[in-house]
C-alpha cells in the first residue's frame, strides 16, 4: 500500500451499507464529537485516503486489525452481506486484542446467525444492545463504553436489566456537544478575535431547552458572562443564561459572540472562556453539565480543551 499514509482507529462501524449507512455515519460523527473517539466507516474514511480498490482494501483491513472495538451495527440484510461476513472473519483472527459491541435494530428478531463458510456466528449466544434511532444508538454505546475494559475479550456487554433501566433513564444526563471553536461552521475558515465560535448539537431522539452561560477570564480576571443586546424592545442573553435555545434532534447550531472591550487593552493576555450548559426537556426535568473551560492558543488561533471550571 505505498504511498497510503497509516491511520489508527480505535472503533471500527461494520454495517450494511442499504439499510445501516446513515446510522454508521451518525454513530461515527457523535463518537468524536462526544469523546474524541476515531471510528473507520468505509463511505467517510476510504474515499479521501486512497484510490484504487486493492488500495482501499488493504487499507479497510488494517483499520480492522488495528481497531480496538469492533461494533455491529445488525440491520435489515446484514447477515448475508459478504462484505460483512469477510469483515467479521477478519476481526475474530485474533480475539485477544479486541473488544465486541453487537447493536441490534429493534425490529429485528434477536436469534440472528451469520454464516462464516468454516464456522457459524450466532448472535443469539450474546447478549444485545437494541436500538430504534440514531439517538437511541448513540446513548446505548456511550452507556457501556466505559464498561468494556473490564469485559472478558471477545464477550459483549450486558443489557441494563429492563426494571432497572426504567428507572435509571430519568436521571440520565442527554447527551449533547458543544465547543468553543474559532472555525467557521464545518469549513477550513476561521474566525478573528475578538469573535469566538460556539458550536452546539442534541444528539437525542427528543427535542431540548438548553441554557447557555460564557464566562470570560482575561489574564486570571473573571470578567464575567457575556452580556446579550436588545433587538426589538427585547433582551436576548444567549450567553448569559437569560434565553433559552431550542435544540431539535440532531441540529447543530453555529452561533457566535463578542469578548467585552476589555480584551482589546491587553490582547496579548492569556485569554480562557469557561462555558456551563443547563437542559430542561419538554416534561420539565432539569440538568446540568458541570462547568468546563477552553484556553485560547494565539499561535494556532484555536482553544483547547480544559476538564475543569474556573481555570
């Protein structure tokens, strides 16, 4: 494979292309988005890497062997796809460095055998994460992704028992993401301080409420949330907590703001935005992130990631 530059995934999406593609690419775009997570799906990984097909083979077989979690996406058609059953029988070479994740469409039956040609895998010996959308998909993996590392090699996780999960699933955080970016949208552009990007998306089947509040620290100095402006006779704070944003399934805002005057006497200081996120779904149940910070890195013109609030 010459000349095709080695690329590591930690996750690799098996699917049927048909009836499963949107659900490998959405699944493969949260998991970075969400936990900076690479996962090879062929229709977004093979195209820009390589050309001729023996290439993009080679290259499909390495993101395999290389792959720490190999996941099963078992839609409509997947058991008899030889493309599948090769990818299946390449990923079980050797077991001892990889992890298992069968998710399971929810109108599918569960006793599901895919025929190997020297061997029959039966997906009823294992247990399965159903799923019914993208959303359901994306919460079923992040919920059990923290558990895989002390799961037995080649087992796959457990299903939450039904009582159990019912009552756990109130107090479940919704997953969304959200950042602090100087880029413009999904493109190469980039945005000029004193304008900072704020990007954010639901990642649930069901729609949100979200309060956002952007505080600013300008060299250790809290100079404290961003304040909004009236249009028409009205407040809209964005930024402070006082609006709220309506998030839709799945839509991604790119919103944007300006840091206070302040900024423009000591442009040079180290500059850090800390951002905390509130939800409210339509039933009135309440959540909240904690706190969390990105640092400015003027030699990039871009932030980077703290864990923490009040850095």
């Amino acid at each position: 494979m010459q000349g095709t530059a080695k690329v590591s995934f930690e996750v690799f999406i098996c699917h049927k292309k048909s009836s499963g593609g949107n659900l490998a690419e959405g699944l493969r775009e949260a998991l970075f988005d969400i936990g900076k997570i690479k996962a090879f799906v062929a229709s977004k990984d093979l195209p820009n890497l390589v050309e001729y097909s023996t290439e993009w083979r080679e290259f499909r077989d390495q993101a395999i062997h290389g792959c720490r979690i190999f996941v099963m996406l078992v839609t409509y058609g997947f058991e008899n796809s030889p493309e599948i059953i090769k990818k299946i029988k390449l990923a079980r070479q050797d077991k001892r460095s990889r992890l298992f994740m069968v998710f399971r469409w929810k109108q599918r039956n569960h006793d599901i055998s895919v025929n190997l040609g020297d061997d029959v895998l039966h997906l009823q010996q294992y247990n399965q994460l159903p799923f019914s959308d993208l959303g359901e998909l994306i919460n079923s993996f992040f919920d059990n992704y923290s558990r895989l590392e002390k799961e037995p090699i080649n087992e796959l996780p457990l299903e939450i028992p039904k009582g159990r999960k019912a009552d756990l699933k109130p107090n479940l955080t919704p997953l969304i993401n959200y950042e602090i970016t100087q880029s413009i949208q999904n493109t190469d552009l980039k945005r000029s301080l004193p304008d900072v990007g704020f990007n954010i998306r639901n990642w649930n089947s069901y729609p949100l409420k979200a309060k956002v509040q952007a505080r600013v620290i300008l060299a250790g100095n809290n100079l404290g949330l961003i304040k909004g402006s009236k249009r028409m006779g009205k407040y809209l704070g964005y930024y402070d907590g006082e609006t709220m944003w309506n998030l839709n399934p799945y839509i991604q805002f790119f919103g944007h703001f300006s840091l206070p005057e302040e900024f423009s006497k000591k442009p040079d200081e180290s500059l850090t935005i800390e951002i905390k996120v509130s939800l409210e779904n339509l039933n009135g149940q309440k959540f909240e992130y904690l706190p969390v910070c990105w640092t400015y890195d003027k030699v990039t013109n871009d932030w980077f990631y703290e864990p923490t609030g009040d850095c």
